[in-house]
C-alpha cells in the first residue's frame, strides 16, 4: 500500500471520530439544555404552587399572584435577571405587596441580596415582618418590580396580602434621601409599610440616591370603605 492510501485512511479514520465526538457532545449539550428548562419549569411551578396554595388560617385566594409580571417599564438586564432567577427555588413568599393603582403585585421574600431582588422584592433585614406591628422596610430594583413607583402618588392604597388576611396601608409620605440614611426605616410605633429603591428611575450606573414611599395602615373600617370604593 502506497504512502498516499494510508494517509486517505487515516484521514478518513479521523474524519469519522471527529464526527463521533461532535454527535456525543451535541448529544450532551442538548441533554444539559433540557435538564435545565425542566428544573426552570420545576422551580416556577413549585413556587406558585407555595404561592397559592391555601392555608387554614387564611381566606381563599389572599396570596394568590397574577399569572404573568408586567414588565413593560422594565429595563431589558433586569427581564433577564429575573429569567434566570426562575431557574432557582424560591422559599414561600413572607407576603404579597399589591398597589393596585399602579398595577403592582409583587412576593415580598426574605433578605435583600441581589437574586432576591431579581425574584421579587425583599423584606428588609431589621424590620419588622409583614405581619407585625412597626415599621416593615421592603426594598425592590428601580428597574424592575418597583419602577412602577415613580408614579406612586399621596393616598394611593397599598396592600400587604398574608395567609391571615389583607393588611391595607395609605400613601402618606414620598421622600428622596441619601443612600445611607438608615432613618426612614427606624422602628415606630405605629404601624408603616416603607418602600426603598435606587433614585432617579431611569439613572444610567449606581444611582446616587434612594426613593421611599411610606404608607401607614388603615383602622379597619376605613380599609373596608377603600376597597368598596365607597
């Protein structure tokens, strides 16, 4: 056999191993793509399931979240943020935080780092919960869930949906201030929902300053005449 045959043989040889490691490794990356979309699909459905799932001490429904985010006002980083926050499991929500006014309906989670911020909003360490009496600090990203705010106006309603019921608190306060004052979410006496995000709104880099809207909760009949509209 004459030099030139062999090397066709061997290149051929080579042809087809490369070919087989190509099939085996295209094999591999499409298994990895769809191990990953079922755990996506996996973490979501197991989160609105917690989401919704009924509770004893609760009426029907009261955490119950909208199917679909709007995401209109958001920033395009951020939708991809929150994409691949979906990809983890997410704990029960500590409540839900509607403004309906605004078209707001967001799980309020625990702690304020940066996947949960990319999940929903976070319960601000420090604070008093969402079911307790105080002063209850949630934070959210400006490009995100609460970039609704900038629109936030005095005597808007805003809601605290728990498993025991729907606390409702009114807009009384809008307030720009440093990014290290920490006074807007000291404890009070009465009861307050305080909402902080990064300001200006549409700021290109780390905004230099914070946006707090705060609301106090209602007497209970006043919530009744709120809800009714009346």
């Amino acid at each position: 056999m004459d030099t030139g045959s062999r090397w066709k043989r061997r290149l051929h040889l080579m042809e087809r191993i490369a070919w087989a490691v190509a099939v085996v490794l295209g094999g591999t990356w499409a298994t990895a793509r769809v191990v990953a979309w079922s755990e996506a699909r996996r973490s979501l459905a197991a989160f609105e399931d917690v989401v919704r799932a009924p509770s004893t001490a609760s009426a029907p429904g009261e955490l119950e979240l909208a199917a679909t985010v709007d995401q209109r006002l958001w920033d395009a980083g951020r939708i991809k943020a929150y994409a691949r926050a979906l990809t983890r499991p997410a704990p029960p929500p500590l409540a839900v935080l509607r403004i309906p006014r605004l078209d707001l309906e967001v799980p309020v989670l625990e702690g304020t780092d940066e996947w949960t911020l990319d999940r929903g909003v976070g319960h601000i360490e420090g604070t008093v919960g969402p079911a307790d009496s105080g002063n209850i600090g949630i934070a959210g990203h400006r490009d995100g869930f609460f970039r609704v705010l900038k629109d936030v106006a005095a005597g808007d309603v805003l809601e605290l949906a728990l498993r025991s019921g729907v606390r409702r608190f009114r807009v009384d306060k809008l307030a720009i201030v440093g990014p290290d004052d920490a006074e807007v979410i000291a404890p009070t006496t009465r009861s307050l929902v305080t909402l902080v995000t990064c300001y200006p709104f549409y700021f290109v880099g780390s905004a230099p300053q914070r946006f707090i809207v705060q609301a106090s909760e209602q007497p209970v009949e006043h919530a009744a005449r709120a809800s009714t509209g009346r």
